[in-house]
C-alpha cells in the first residue's frame, strides 16, 4: 500500500492556489491549504469536500508548520512573496520538492523584472539551497485547472528542474491535475517557461481569449 504523501499548497486562497488545490483533490495524497486568509480556506475547503467527499484536506496558516509536515511544497504567492516565504521555511524545506508557480511579471504586463539570465525559480532555489526546487504550473492559467482540454486537446503544462526524481513525482502531480506533463529541461529552462506565460498574456490580451488558453505541442 502506497504511503500517502502531505502536499502543502502556500497561497492557497489565491486564485491559481485554489484552482490547484481542487484539481489536487482529485488524487490520494493529503492536502495543507496554507493561508492567513481563514474565510476564504473555508469556503475552499467546502467546496473541495463538497465535490470530493473523502479528499483529506486541512487549512492552516502557518506556512513553516505547514512546509515541517508536507512532503512535498508548492509555493502559489506572487513573486513578490517568494524571498519572505523561502527565509520561513528554508530549514523546514531541507530535501523536499518546492514547487516554483511564480511568474515575475512587471504591473503593465509587458516584460519580466527578473534578471534576463535567472529566473525566478532559479532564485528560489539560491533561497533554498537544500530543496529540490522544481517550476510547474506556471504556463497556465487558473481557469484552465477546471478545463484542461480547450478545443479538444489536452494543454500541456512545462516542468523544468535539476532533480530527476523531484521531476518526475512532479510530472505525477501534474497528470492528476489534468494536463499533459512536458519535462522541459533543467531549472534554466525555467527562464523560458517564465516568458512563456508572459508572452500567453500578452496575447490573451490582445486576442480576448477570455483567461482560456494554453500551450500545446504538436508532432509526429
């Protein structure tokens, strides 16, 4: 019998947290919804047990004590967050997958505010030397956690990270969620996961995809 791992969803009251905290639900593992904003983990945690009944899911608002119990740490706060976040649980995240969805975007959505040759993920795992950071879900949208599939195919979502073993239970994380997991490279490739999502933006904007869209890969 598998041994159920404790994800620990930091931000889980945003929107991107919430709509990963639900597609998670889907699965076996124990879910820590992490945030200070107590009415708004309730309402999510209604709704979670509400569509899944025997889901084991908790909120909580300390994200150290809640990074100390998960197995694995996925960090769903805006990039702004992400060097107060990492000084609080950096002990407690020693050896564990810490899962980057940051996208350091700039207010007018027209370019990053990282350095061109490091991206936030990167920066992260300078935070945490001792975790095995990984970028997930950040090519994506929240809308599309609910509707993986936009006219009929399966978006794939990009994964980049410099442990094979944190890859790979990451990319089980993803298929859970919905989409076709790509592992795209080592954590570097991040910075070209991170324009991605910028460039997706630019043109929802530009296209009124109405906050549904996704990248897809084709080939033969």
């Amino acid at each position: 019998m598998q041994t159920k791992r404790t994800i620990a969803i930091i931000g889980a009251s945003g929107n991107m947290g919430a709509a990963i905290a639900k597609a998670l639900a889907k699965g076996n593992d124990r879910l820590l919804l992490i945030s200070k904003e107590e009415e708004k983990l309730e309402v999510l945690k209604a709704a979670i047990t509400n569509e899944h009944p025997l889901a084991d899911v908790e909120g909580m608002s300390c994200a150290m004590h809640g990074s100390w119990e998960a197995d694995i740490i996925i960090l769903a706060t805006p990039y702004e967050a992400q060097a107060d976040i990492a000084e609080k649980i950096r002990e407690v995240a020693s050896q564990k997958i810490v899962i980057s969805i940051a996208n350091p975007l700039n207010t007018t959505y027209d370019a990053l505010v990282t350095n061109p040759n490091k991206s936030a993920a990167e920066e992260l795992q300078a935070l945490l030397p001792h975790s095995k950071v990984v970028k997930a879900f950040n090519t994506t949208y929240a809308a599309n956690f609910a509707q993986p599939i936009i006219d009929g195919k399966q978006a794939d979502a990009f994964i980049a990270g410099d442990n094979e073993a944190a890859l790979e239970t990451t990319a089980e994380l993803v298929k859970t969620t919905g989409f076709n997991p790509i592992i795209a490279g080592k954590l570097s490739v991040s910075r070209t996961l991170e324009a991605m999502q910028l460039l997706l933006i630019q043109l929802t904007m530009k296209y009124n995809y109405n906050w549904l869209a996704g990248w897809k890969i084709l080939h033969q």
